[in-house]
C-alpha cells in the first residue's frame, strides 16, 4: 500500500511530532550481526524477510554500507592528484562506483568515509530534519511497518543508487564535474525520483559518472573501473550504476542513455540494463536533457528492473515527451511480465547486420559466436526466431522506404541522379525519380544497409540542454553553459598533459546560436517506418542482436573504430536512439580478447593485439516495438532463467 503522503512528507511529519530534528538516533553500523545475505539478493527476497521480520531496512542499509566501505575505495593511483594522470591497479580493492553516499556528517564519519562523500560540501552542518539520510529513511520504513505491519510501497527498503545526471533534493548533483555551485544541492528531486520514495526505495547515493555524461572519469569523483577486470573499463557515463549493482553496493540503480550508457556499462557488469521506450520516464530533473536520452533501471534481475520500471514509468507533465505514453502502458506491472515461461508462438527477429563476419573481424568473433548460443537458446526454448536473406533483416525495407521518408535529405547524396544547379535547385524533377524508386526498389542505388546509417545531428542541443537545466536549477552562482566553463575544474589526460578534453567539448557545444532538430526528428520517424514495416510484414514480435562486438577494452585505451555501425565502447546504438526500447541481458563470457595497442611503425596510431585469455562480460540486445516493454520482459526473463549466466566479479565477495 502507499502512504497518504508523500514518503519525505510523511518522514518530516513524524520528526516534528516527536519534536525532535531527527526521527531516531539510527545505528551507524548493525548492532549484531545480520543473517541475511545481501550479495545477489532480489526486491523480492528483501521484502520477503522484512514482511517474516528477518530483516529491517535499517539492517539492509547497514549492510550495504559495509560492502561500500570494503569495495568502493579508489580503484586507480593518482600520483599527482586528482585531476592528473593516472595509472590503472591491477586487482585494485575498490571500484569507485559510489560518487555520493546519503549519510549524515555523524553517520558519515562513523563509518569512516571521508568528506568528498558528503551529500553536501555548500551545507557541511547538514542537520536539516527535512533532508532525512538513508539511515533515517530506513528508521521510518521500520517503524511504520511495526505499525501496520505492511510494506509502504512496491519498494519497500530497495537500496538504490541514482546516476549523478539527475536532481535528488537531498543529495549533490555535478554530472561527474567539479562546479562551484552555490548550492550543490538542486531545489527538488527530479519526478522519477519523487516516484522511487513514494514507493519506499532508499536511495543510498549518486553514482559515479563520466564528467558530463563522457566517458567514465569524474573531476570529482574520480576514475570508474570494471570489478570483472579493474584494468579495464565500466562502459559508458553510467559505469558508476552498473558497477555499484554488479558488486553488490545497491540493490539497483538508475542510469541514463544517450548513446550506450546504459547498456554499455551493463554489458561490462554482467548485469541486465534497460533503455526504455523514450517517452515512457520522464527526463525530468536531468542535467543536459537531449532528444535521444532515456531514463532506465540496471539491475541483477529481469524481474528487479521491471519492477522498477513499474515504479517510475508514465506521464508527467514537466516532460512533454511522455505524454506520448498515456493509454500505451500496460494495466498490470510490468513484473508480472517477467515471469519465466515457454516461449512458443514468439517470433524473434535476427539483426543480421549486426553479426555479418564478413565485415567484422577477428575482434569481434567471440562476442558474435557468444550471441549465436544466445539464439540457439531462444530456439530450445520455443521461440521461431526469423532469419533473413543475405542482405540483412532491413535492407529491403530500407531499399523500399528509405528514398521517400528522407527525401531531400537522402537525394542530395546522389546528384547522379537528382540534379541540382549551383545554388542546390533541382533541374530535374526530383519527386518523379522517388516515385519510380518506390515502385521499382530494385533501382535502390549503391548498398545501404541498417549498418551504414549514422547519427543525425542536432545543432544547439547540449547548449539548449544545459542551458535549460540551470535556469530551472536557479543557482546563484553556476546559471548558464558559460558559468560550467569557467567556473569548474577539469581533468586533464590530453597527449599535451594541459588541455582538459571535457572543457573542450562544453566550449564546442556552447558555440551554436540557433537549435535545429529537423534532421534528427526526419530520421527518427523514418527508422520507425522502416522496422514497423519489417516487423509487421514478418509477423516479428520483438529483434535480438548482439548488445555490442568488443569487450570492455583497457583502461585509457583509445574507443574502438566506429565502423560498420559500430559507435563507443564497440555497441550498437541505433535503433534504441530511434525510439524503441532496448535491454540487455547477461549473456556469457569470452574466454579471449583483442586488445588496442600502440602501434611501433606509425606513432599515435593504435593496431589490435590478440588473442589474450580474458573472461569478460558479454550481452544479448532484445529490442521491441516502442511501449513493446512488456514482451522484451518475456523474453529476457525466459532467456535469463535458462541460461543463467549472471556471476557477481570474483574479487568483490562476502564482506567478513
């Protein structure tokens, strides 16, 4: 059941009537110790022992903290601070996955952990009875449970991590960056949050996140590494989610992707991540919101990130985007489709494109042959999965469509045959070309398939984003695009030792004076038609496809070649980007890697290096139609009960 108000309303209501500033003096560590084992547990599990009173959420968070402690330490060393270079451990002790920890300063330092952990360094006293921290939260759930006996909310006592992207009252919001907010708290959660407490989660901290949603180092926080290989990296801006879920630091998390953030860095955990639907969570409260960005759980478990899916998809009216969802969404939660079952009478699609050994190499074969198990499996389980002809799942879908939906924007690219006079006017007539194109496709000129589509460009987006977060932020000091400029500190890990890359991009993004979408809008609707057209045509209920082709690659090692439709960090970004949701689920392990090294006969230039034994984390895309959530949790949750392949990091185990 919810409460009648608000969890932070409820809590703040409770502390005035004892008219005390806190609740309860909570236990900064267990006064004995717990039983219950919290490494791999699931939402359900964890309630399950605090309804049979074998667990309480204060417990559960003590517990948490304690695995914090032990394994969330730097995981690189720093000879010259910070924000100079660094230099990656092997089997390092910590991985860094927890920028923020909600800890009062007494709780804080009663545990031990030092004060760039802070939920504030703008309110060091931080003694607020309005802002209540973990510890307290967890006190409230207990005690209203003593009460009535019953869970507040479908979330009761989940420990939860939240990338640091997104706005928590309580909480430091950076991006990853090292700003001189006036405020480093923002005036309100953002609306998923809001939606996380009302349901009873407990949010333990931010996540540490690639500065400004970049790559996987902090200015703040710091370096993010990968608990398979600490060599190695987490994938993505949301490596701090992942890696906190992987190593058992948060029950769940929240992540953010653009590109691949959030199936990057769930792929490299060994975790399941979901990129949702677009206008299914609300964008809400995030630092640089852009129209390719989704809002998605990471978790051990198809059924855990369905249920928090649950929780935080629908409508809101601060992001016009989802109203979009409303009549689209199911009338049941979303766990009661991650039931594992048969999957008879499903149709799965294969995106051979994304497999085609004729154009991927070496590199990528084990990830290939790895994803090919993966849909033998669907088969075992009664899944008809679908494959196409040689030329791939799209093409004559693209080769019919394609011409028409990007018209002018697709003609320009041969003036063989729509020509154009000096000044870009047609001198022939354009329109009569498309129409015998549509009706004759076989006339489709060159080779394109879904692999050679790149992304469409969005001048003034990240200015706009930006921008728009601060003014609705309100801070007295950090207002503007600007503002983040010159009033930040950078790292610094440019081949000049003195450029910071991250201030470089921001200064990139500041320079557009106009917002132009037209492109990206074009493209986004025309690649729905094309996969809509294909699925209906071929009857498919949902597509599989490799999450991506390379293994997470060496710490400070250039990106992998985006080629063949390959983007960051090796993974396949395109449809998800367009719209339809996307999840990735533990798949296996590679038993060797190619690796990127620098290459002797041509400096600054890098070559692959391999075989080398390795065993790292792959994953397994499903993608389905936009609002199609509900048949991905079906056959995720069938895949992942008869493969099993989920294995927490051997280094990061039971906390003595």
């Amino acid at each position: 059941m919810h409460l009648r108000l608000p969890l932070r309303a409820f809590f703040l209501a409770a502390v005035l009537a004892a008219g005390s500033p806190f609740f309860a003096a909570p236990a900064f560590a267990a006064d004995k110790k717990s039983t219950f084992n919290v490494e791999e547990t699931t939402i359900a599990e964890i309630q399950k022992a605090i309804i049979k009173k074998k667990l309480t959420s204060t417990e559960l968070v003590n517990l948490y903290l304690a695995r914090i402690k032990a394994y969330n330490g730097p995981a690189v060393e720093e000879p010259e601070g910070l924000l100079g270079p660094v230099k990656p451990l092997a089997r390092a002790k910590g991985i860094n996955a927890l920028g923020t920890l909600n800890l009062r300063p007494a709780a804080r330092q009663a545990w031990g952990f030092d004060e760039r952990k802070a939920r504030s360094l703008t309110d060091p006293v931080d003694a607020d009875p309005a802002i209540p921290d973990a510890l307290e939260i967890a006190a409230r759930l207990d005690a209203e449970f003593a009460r009535t006996g019953k869970l507040v909310g479908p979330l009761h006592g989940v420990v939860i991590a939240i990338k640091d992207q997104y706005d928590t009252f309580d909480l430091r919001t950076t991006s990853g960056a090292d700003a001189a907010y006036a405020n480093d708290r923002p005036p309100r959660d953002a609306t998923f949050v809001q939606r996380l407490r009302d349901a009873g989660a407990i949010i333990i901290g931010k996540a540490n996140m690639g500065e400004y949603a970049s790559g996987y180092r902090s200015s703040f926080g710091g370096m993010l590494v990968n608990p398979y290989d600490t060599e190695r990296n987490p994938g993505g801006s949301s490596g701090g989610s992942a890696t906190a879920v992987a190593a058992n630091l948060a029950t769940v998390a929240i992540a953010e992707e653009t590109g691949p953030s959030v199936r990057a860095p769930a792929q490299y955990a060994n975790t399941v991540g979901l990129a949702p639907t677009q206008e299914l969570v609300s964008r809400d409260g995030m630092v640089n919101i852009g129209l390719n960005t989704r809002t998605g759980p990471i978790a051990r478990t198809v059924e855990d990130a369905a249920r928090v899916l649950s929780v935080i998809a629908g409508y809101d009216p601060k992001d016009e985007m989802t109203a979009f969802a409303i009549g689209r969404t199911p009338d049941r939660p979303y766990e009661t489709f991650a039931r594992p079952g048969p999957l008879a009478g499903v149709r799965i699609g294969v995106i051979r494109e994304y497999m085609d050994t004729s154009v991927f190499g070496a590199p990528e074969a084990e990830n290939i042959a790895i994803v090919e198990r993966a849909i033998a499996d669907l088969k075992k389980l009664g899944a008809t999965v679908v494959e196409p002809g040689p030329e791939g799942l799209f093409t004559p879908y693209i080769q019919r469509y394609n011409p028409v939906l990007h018209n002018s924007s697709w003609t320009k690219l041969f003036p063989e045959l729509f020509p154009v006079d000096t000044k870009g006017k047609p001198t022939a007539d354009h329109i009569a070309k498309l129409v015998e194109l549509a009706l004759d496709p076989s006339k489709f000129p060159g080779k394109l398939t879904l692999r050679d589509f790149g992304p469409a460009a969005a001048e003034g987006e990240s200015k706009y984003g930006y921008n728009l977060y601060l003014a609705a932020r309100g801070d007295a000091n950090i207002k503007t695009l600007d503002d983040l400029i010159n009033k930040a500190r950078f790292y610094v890990d440019s081949k000049d030792g003195k450029t910071p890359p991250k201030k470089a991009t921001l200064e990139t993004a500041n320079k557009p004076l106009a917002y132009d979408t037209a492109l990206r809008m074009q493209r986004r609707f025309a690649i729905q038609q094309i996969v809509l057209q294909c699925m209906a045509e071929l009857k498919l209920d949902a597509l599989v496809s490799p999450t991506g082709l390379n293994p997470s690659r060496k710490l400070l090692a250039p990106n992998e070649p985006n080629a063949n439709g390959k983007g960051n960090y090796g993974m396949f970004n395109f449809l998800g980007q367009q719209g339809f949701p996307v999840m990735t689920v533990p798949a296996g392990f590679t038993a060797q890697v190619y690796d990127q090294v620098p290459d002797p006969a041509k400096p600054g230039a890098y070559v692959w290096s391999g075989p080398t034994p390795a065993k790292l984390p792959v994953g397994v895309d499903f993608i389905a139609r936009p609002f199609g959530e509900p048949t991905i949790f079906k056959i995720a949750a069938a895949y992942e009960k008869a493969t099993r392949h989920r294995q927490p990091p051997a280094d990061f185990g039971p906390v003595n």
